[in-house]
C-alpha cells in the first residue's frame, strides 16, 4: 500500500517525527478534554470480567514489577496530572486519580489506531516494526492504567463508606 517512495534517510525522519507528533498531540489533545469525559466508566472504560478487577495484569504480566518504570505523560503539560504514585487519600484525590487513569487510557488507543499511516511511506516490513512499536509504547499504558483503576476505585468506594474526607 505504499504510495510515497522516499529516500531512506529522510522515511527515518519522518517516523520519527510523525511519531512524535502523534504521541505529543494525541495527550495535548486529550489533556484539553474536560473533566466530564472522564468522571465515570463508559463502555471503553469499565473494568471487563476477564480483567478480574486488575488482577491478570498482574498475574500474566507481572505489572507491579514494571510498571514503575514507564514514562508519565503528565510531566509534558503543566496542568498534567502525576500518577506515577499515590499521595494521598482522599476521595477527591482518588476520583480524580481514577479519572486520569481513564484521560490517560484515551490517550493511547488512538496511538495504536494511528498506525496505518505508516503504511503510505514505508517498506511491507518497516510498516510491520511500526506495528509492534506501537503495541510496545502503547500497550503496557493501557495495562497499566487498567490495572490501577479498579483499585483506586474500591480504594474510593472504602473511602465513601468510611465517613468525612481527609488529605
């Protein structure tokens, strides 16, 4: 399906490139949402059976050993919101934890879908490694924010339950 033959050098530059413009634009898009998107599970969002409140990613990937390590995109807006740990909790902090988990979610689906572009531009074998690039940079954010979201939730709900809310 390719339709633009460039010179290696310059497909390089382009890859780079418009993967930096789709995972910077995609969170500058998706931070400029507001809140209300993002304050309840819809379909794209609920936590499914099979997800056992988070717990497959746990046991199939082992996500509490990594995740740590993947890079927060919050420190890119000033208004970003850091789930790289939890400071507190409060029900305010935790409902609004959860909804950046779901903000953050949004933000790499469309990573993913964005790929076929690349199609136009590269060789059959370099579109199939852009393929698995942004299963690899996307994914495990996805897992994560999965993970931890019904965790905060059930953390939320005890917090509901336990009376006034505190910092």
């Amino acid at each position: 399906m390719r339709i633009l033959e460039l010179p290696a050098h310059l497909t390089v530059l382009l890859d780079i490139a418009l993967w930096f413009a789709i995972h910077l634009g995609m969170s500058w898009l998706v931070q400029r949402m507001p809140d209300q998107r993002f304050a309840v599970d819809n379909a794209l969002f609920r936590t499914r059976r099979w997800e056992q409140g988070g717990q497959v990613y746990q046991r199939l990937f082992a996500i509490r050993r990594w995740k740590h390590r993947l890079p927060d995109g919050a420190a890119c807006f000033s208004e970003g919101f850091t789930k790289s740990s939890l400071s507190r909790h409060s029900r305010e902090y935790l409902a609004r934890f959860a909804l950046e988990t779901r903000r953050a979610e949004l933000a790499h689906w469309p990573q993913i879908l964005a790929v076929p572009l690349f199609f136009f531009f590269n060789e059959p074998w370099v579109s199939a490694v852009m393929v698995l690039y942004a299963l690899a940079a996307n994914l495990p954010c996805i897992m994560a924010q999965r993970h931890n979201r019904p965790r905060l939730l059930r953390s939320l709900a005890l917090a509901e339950r336990s009376g006034p809310s505190t910092s």
